[in-house]
C-alpha cells in the first residue's frame, strides 16, 4: 500500500513538473514571436554583444585584482594573509584558531615528551650505573611514582604524538593556502547569461527513441 501511494505521489510530482516546464516553454515562444522583428532581432544583438563585452571586462579586472597566484603565495608566507588578499575577514578566526589549537596541542607534547624522557633517563641511570641521583629531585612530581616501564611507555607516545601534531600543522596550513587560492579563482567566476531549458518533442539522438526531451542549453 505504501508503495503505491509513493508511485502515486511520484508521478503526480512528475506530472506538475513537466506542466510547469510546458508553460515555461509555450511562455518563452510566444516571447519570441513578439521579438522576431528585424529592429528587435537586431537591438538584441547589441544587447547581447554589450552583456558579453561586460562579462569579459569584469572578468579581466576580477582576475587582476584577485590573483589566485599571489593569494596562494601570501597563504603559504604567512597564514591568513591570503584570507586578508581576498578581503575575506570572517575567515582569519578560523584560519588562527585551527593553528593555534593544533600549535598548542604540539606544545604540549613536546614538554611532556622533555619531562617523561629526562624522568626515563634518569631512573635508567639510577638503576643501571648508580649515577644522576642528584638529578632525581628535578623529576616532575606527578612522574616520580612511575616506574621505567612506565616512562618509557609515556616516552614513546608522546614523541608519536608530536608528530601527529606537525602532520596537523602541515594540514592545515595547506588548506589554509588552498582555501585562498580556491576563493581568488572564484573571485572571477561568472554565470553566463546564455541559458536555457526547454522541452522538444520528436527524435532524440542520445536516447535513439520519439518521446520529449528536455534540451539544456549553456552557451552559443
């Protein structure tokens, strides 16, 4: 029962579709039929070669003034400053904040890399060669407990983990340089004014079959 009515309500929705593109289309001809005119045929001309030859200056300047090259180039020198490039600002909280998170949690690591590794070292040596006893009241207090094992397990996690953060860093200042590189590309994006959807019936060449085709037109 469920199937049935969604096949109902899946062809009403097609149905609706095809007689709202079937307006479209009889409104779009009978507008033609008004412009065929020589004068109107001909000021339309004009009208499309200026739209063109504006589209073609925009572009241009868009181009000269966001260089996807330079914002690229800024972002890799120094973060954000491609963001600023491009005059995106509400970008720079994000840009800093991944960084300065990803900075910090690297930061982190290290000290508590130094601090398990000197612990480690100390107590290795204390055990093994009776030396840097004197060494063992700089151990950090919460590390002292800690046996070699211990240590040395905390050791080697930590100095993985420090790798993951610069792996993070390096990410994410690429995205960063992508990020403006990408938004001064679609600084000169532009959507042509040549579009058109309509309905054809007769032979279709793509399906090898009569029926109505919907034609999508971009460009001349």
């Amino acid at each position: 029962m469920l199937q049935l009515l969604n096949s109902h309500l899946n062809k009403k929705v097609l149905f609706t579709v095809l007689f709202l593109l079937c307006g479209m289309v009889l409104f779009a001809q009978g507008k033609k039929k008004k412009d065929s005119s020589p004068a109107s045929v001909q000021k339309k001309d004009t009208a499309v070669a200026v739209t063109e030859k504006k589209h073609s200056t925009r572009y241009d300047s868009a181009m000269a003034a966001h260089s996807p090259k330079k914002a690229a180039i800024r972002s890799a020198i120094l973060p954000g400053w491609g963001q600023i490039y491009n005059k995106k600002y509400w970008k720079l909280p994000i840009v800093y904040g991944a960084l300065g998170v990803s900075g910090g949690i690297f930061i982190y690591n290290l000290n508590q890399y130094k601090d398990t590794r000197f612990a480690y070292r100390v107590k290795y040596n204390m055990r093994v060669n009776g030396t840097d006893s004197v060494l063992f009241a700089q151990i950090r207090n919460d590390l002292k407990p800690l046996g070699e094992e211990s240590l040395r397990f905390y050791r080697n996690q930590f100095r993985r983990d420090i790798d993951y953060s610069v792996l993070f860093i390096i990410l994410l200042w690429g995205l960063n340089v992508v990020d403006a590189a990408v938004d001064a590309h679609l600084k000169s994006f532009d959507i042509s004014p040549d579009l058109s959807l309509r309905i054809k019936a007769g032979y279709s060449e793509l399906a090898r079959t009569n029926g109505l085709s919907i034609v999508l037109k971009i460009g001349k």
